[in-house]
C-alpha cells in the first residue's frame, strides 16, 4: 500500500487530501462502513459511509475504471485533481481518495437533502427571494472557480446539492456544486485561454459552446441564467421540437416575460437574467457583475444597467444611432467634420493669439500683415479637416466666420470621432460652435489701423 498527500493553498487556510493506492477495499473497510446507495451511474454507484470511530458520515463514489474505459478515467482523474485544489462552502468537499488497480473510491462530504433538482420539480418554481438565495451562492461558488481558472462547463440543477447548513439548520437553500467531470483549467492568456471542444447539456450550453467556437468562463454564466430562469419561471428559457430547433433558439436568445408569474418578478431580477442571457458573451455580465447586481445586493437605490454593459456594446449602439440619424436625414458625418472644424478653428485662434503676444510695438515692413495671414502659412490639411476661415488684410474688421463642413468618407469618420472624442468636443447631435473671442478680433483690428498709418506715413 501507498500514499501521497496534496496540499492544497486556499486565502484561509491549507488543507491536505489523502490519495492512498490500495490492493482491494477491504483496507476501507477498516475505517468506513459501507451502507445504503445513494445513487447510481453508468460506471459508478454512491454510497453512505459511516466513520467507525467518529460516526461522522460521507458519501463515497465508486467507480468502475474498467468499466469506465481510458477516456473517462482521463475525466475521472482531472475531477479528482480539480476537487482536490478547491475549498468553498458551496462546491462539494473532497475529504480523501483511494484507488486500487480496479476502482477508485473518492470519499466526499454528504449531502443529505438531495439535488436542486427534485426541490424544482416538487415545487415547480420557486419564490424570487428564494431563487435569488440559490443564484447569489451558486454565483460566489463559480466566482471562486473562475479566480483559480477552473472552468465548470456543466452547471445544471441536477449538478448541484443540497446540504444542511452548519450554522442555520433551517436554511434549506444550501447549496454544493458537484460534478467536476467535464471542468477544465485554463491555460494562457488571451486566446490561448479559449476553450475549443463542445459539451455539456443541450439546455443549459451557451450559443458559442452550441457553434463550436472558442469560448471561456463566460459559459458559465449562461448556464447560471438558464438556472435562474427556470427556478423563478418554472420552464427553460429556450426549447425546440428537436435538438437544432433548440439551438436555433439559443442562438436567436429570445427571452420571454409575458407569463403571469414573470408580471410579478421585479425589475432588478428580469434585467439580471437578461443580462446573464446575453448572446454575446463580451456583453454578459460577468459572474462578479453579478454579485454587484442591485438584484443581489438588495440596493435599490442604484440604477440597474438598462444599456449597453461594457465598450464594445457602447461604440456598436453609437454606431446604430449614426445610421439612423444618416436614415432620417441627418448628415452624422457632417456633424462629426463641424466638431473638428470647431476644434481646429478654437486652436487656430490661439495660435493667432499667442503670435500677436510677441510682435514688437511697431512692426516692421517685412512683418506688415503677417498676423492676419497666419493661418494662411500652412495650406496642406489632413484628410477630414477643413483649415480654419482666413482674414483679408484689405478689410478693417475681422469677423470669425464658420465654413461649410465637409461630408467625411467612410474611411476618415472613425478618425473623426477619435478626434472629437478626445478633444472633448461637444456630441454629434448637439453641436455647439465656441464663438471667437471678441478681444481677439479688437486687437487685430487695432493692428491693421496701426499698420495703414504706419504705412501712409512712411
């Protein structure tokens, strides 16, 4: 017989997980009494056991590795390496392994109310404080999971337990993630991050898990909404006739809340689950947005988000309402070129300014009129600006007057809003021209007086 221990670090406090290699299970026996089934699986069975000294019972899941085959033993050995790395309150606790060259037993913390899923079936929904309980612990459970990298990928009413709670025997709502089968962990960064393969359970799979592209965590999330929808509704969110009519409808991720029961369900708990169904996943919330939810702090008095949920879905809107101001007759490009036109004419007319602060008293010949032709030195422009109006030095009064904006082409309006955007220029639907600054015009008028006289004189 041998055996090795894990250690595994948690922020409260290191624990060890016992994985001892046996000939056959009669060394169990010795400590453990095998009692009633619990349950049953293709290649396993649970059973309680009871603590031959302590009396203190566990729930212990044999399983079959011949039976099995290699491939779910491959799945069965990540489960035990992942349930050995993590401690939380609600997700199931792995108090020691043993293997023998045929099975391998995984002794685990006993829950004795059974799943989510008979509580759902026996009440067919539940109270939205009640089903806000379950979401609020099932989310810090995957928050936890997501901060060590650990990907679920199979959260589903029957996945998660009920225990009773050490602190509040009444409380009926403790919940344990279980089923670590089909978790990954997540390597790289960035895209080497993504998760490529397709699995879980058709209902409960997120629209980029159903398509086969590259996803993340955020699967989670999805199969938390699909979760809190059933609990508060009493129906999953999407079905079909068949297996491709479901996913039709994940993919179009239409939520319905003309049932009765949703007339009565508050506002903060309708835009959490929409905001968990989200069919893209850049704009999902996060499980960590979640628990941030007014829905789950209870804090009313914050404005749930009703728009856009991160910059991505920000600059797509603003780009809807271009088009449809382009729709209704409104030149959004003309507007765009008139902020930048208004940016480069305030600029200009500080340059002008900052010129007139160092010309001599009396000008020279050379210098005559070189203050009103400023803006003239320079006659190349970048594409989509429009150089600021010019004076004429044979007029005795300057007057700031706004061009014409051009119309940008496709190419150059991105760079417009860029501009517009950073120089704090006012919005596209409420453009607001800065008028010259009235000192600034009497002084260049006073400059071409001076210099007429200067000139007549000479």
């Amino acid at each position: 017989m041998s055996s090795w221990t894990t250690q595994v670090v948690t922020p409260d406090k290191p624990r060890v997980v016992r994985h001892t290699r046996i000939d056959d299970e009669s060394t169990i026996e010795k400590t453990y009494k095998i009692g009633a089934k619990l349950g049953s699986g293709s290649f396993g069975v649970v059973k309680v056991a009871t603590h031959l000294e302590t009396g203190e019972k566990w729930a212990i899941k044999i399983v079959n590795k011949e039976k099995a085959g290699s491939s779910a033993v491959v799945l069965l050995e990540r489960e035990v390496a992942i349930l050995k790395k993590v401690d939380h309150p609600n997700i199931i606790h792995l108090e020691e392994v043993f293997e023998t060259p045929k099975r391998m037993y995984l002794l685990m913390e006993l829950c004795s109310q059974g799943e989510l899923n008979s509580l759902y079936k026996e009440r067919e929904v539940l109270p939205e404080a009640d089903a806000k309980i379950v979401v609020e612990r099932l989310a810090k459970a995957v928050s936890y999971l997501h901060k060590n990298d650990i990907v679920h990928r199979d959260i589903k009413l029957e996945n998660i337990l009920l225990s009773t709670n050490p602190s509040n025997p009444e409380d009926k709502l403790y919940i344990k993630l279980t089923d670590f089968g089909l978790s990954v962990v997540k390597g790289g960064v960035g895209s080497d991050s993504m998760i490529q393969n397709t699995c879980g359970t058709p209902i409960y799979m997120a629209p980029e898990v159903i398509d086969n592209q590259g996803y993340s965590q955020q699967c989670d999330v999805w199969s938390i909404g699909v979760l809190a929808y059933m609990l508060i509704g009493g129906n999953p969110p999407f079905s079909g006739r068949d297996e491709e009519g479901l996913y039709e409808n994940i993919r179009k991720g239409e939520l319905d809340f003309t049932s009765k029961i949703w007339q009565n369900v508050s506002t903060e708990g309708k835009n959490a689950v929409q905001g968990l169904l989200k069919v893209d996943p850049a704009h999902r919330l996060t499980v960590n947005e979640l628990l941030d939810h007014p829905w789950i702090t209870g804090d009313t008095s914050r404005p749930i988000n009703e728009g856009p949920t991160n910059v991505l879905e920000m600059m797509k809107q603003w780009k809807e309402e271009l088009l449809l101001e382009d729709g209704n007759g409104v030149d959004s490009n003309a507007n765009l070129q008139k902020m930048e036109d208004n940016q480069v004419s305030m600029e200009k007319n500080e340059e002008v300014n900052s010129s007139k602060s160092t010309q001599a008293v009396k000008p020279s010949n050379k210098s005559k009129g070189s203050l009103l032709q400023v803006t003239k030195s320079n006659t190349s422009r970048s594409p989509g600006r429009r150089p600021s109006p010019t004076s004429n030095s044979s007029k005795s009064k300057q007057t700031s007057k706004q061009t014409r904006p051009l119309t940008t082409n496709p190419s150059s309006t991105h760079t417009g809003k860029t501009s517009s955007l950073k120089s704090g220029a006012p919005s596209r639907t409420q453009t607001q021209q800065k008028p010259s600054s009235p000192r600034s015009s009497a002084v260049s008028a006073g400059e071409v007086r001076r210099k007429k006289k200067s000139s007549g004189g000479s």
